[in-house]
C-alpha cells in the first residue's frame, strides 16, 4: 500500500500529471526566467537558476512579472519542455491563460491549480506528486 498526503486544490486549468516536485522559493517570471526550449530556469538572480522544470512538477509561490509570460509557456510547451504540473499559492491568471491558450492550440498543457499555504507548505523539492483532475493532489511519503 503507497503511503501519500493528499491536499485538495483550487483547479484552474485541470488536468493529471506525476512528477518529481521543484519547490521555488522565490516567484518565478518565464518571461527572461525560463528558457522554453531547455525548460531551464534562467533567471541570473533566482536561487533555484539552472534547475530544470521539464516533466517535473513545479511549485512556486507565484508568477511574476509581465502578461508575456504566457507566451513562453506557450512556446514550452510546443517544445515539450514543460512541467508536468504547476501548483502555486496564490491565483495566476497569465500561467493559467498560457496553460489553457497551450490546450487549445496543441491540445495539451500543464494542469495549474492553487493550494492553500499551509497545503502548500507540505510539499519539498524530490518528493513524487501526483495530480488530478478534479484537483487532488498527492505527495507520496
């Protein structure tokens, strides 16, 4: 039997994914943070600069930074560069939008939900999340 602890986000863009977690500990912008056809982080000044976000699930606090962040998540994910999942703590429209502009152009994108802080808090960078549709999030202990 997998032993998990299983946190309900808020869905804004749904779907399942499986992945090792990145946790951030700085928001990230795409837009000059993110190269979309390594999925390095690229951002001088980030503490986690160099890590790569493909096929992982990436928890960060927020998005920062400009509406064309969008686009670069856009371009990632026509490269399959992509996180598996983005979960953050806070409401982010503009990964939302290039997530759900991603799903109808290529029909495929990175589900992006939002969990409470103190859920939030529970997740560490290597652990194994999974999740799911209807926003279910499991980290495997």
């Amino acid at each position: 039997m997998e032993i998990g602890q299983k946190f309900q986000a808020t869905v804004l863009v749904a779907g399942t994914a499986v992945g090792e977690a990145l946790v951030l500990t700085e928001p990230l912008s795409l837009w000059g943070g993110l190269n979309p056809e390594t999925g390095e982080i690229i951002d001088k000044r980030h503490p986690q600069v160099g890590q790569i976000v493909t096929e992982r699930v990436l928890v960060l606090p927020a998005g920062r930074g400009s509406s064309s962040a969008s686009s670069i998540l856009l371009e990632a994910v026509k490269q399959q560069t992509t996180p598996a999942a983005i979960i953050t703590a806070e409401v982010d429209g503009i990964l939302a939008l290039g997530a759900a502009v991603a799903r109808e152009m290529y029909d495929q994108s990175p589900p992006v939900l939002v969990l409470a802080s103190h859920d939030y808090a529970q997740i560490q960078t290597g652990q194994q999340v999974s999740v799911e549709a209807d926003g279910l999030v499991t980290r495997k202990l």
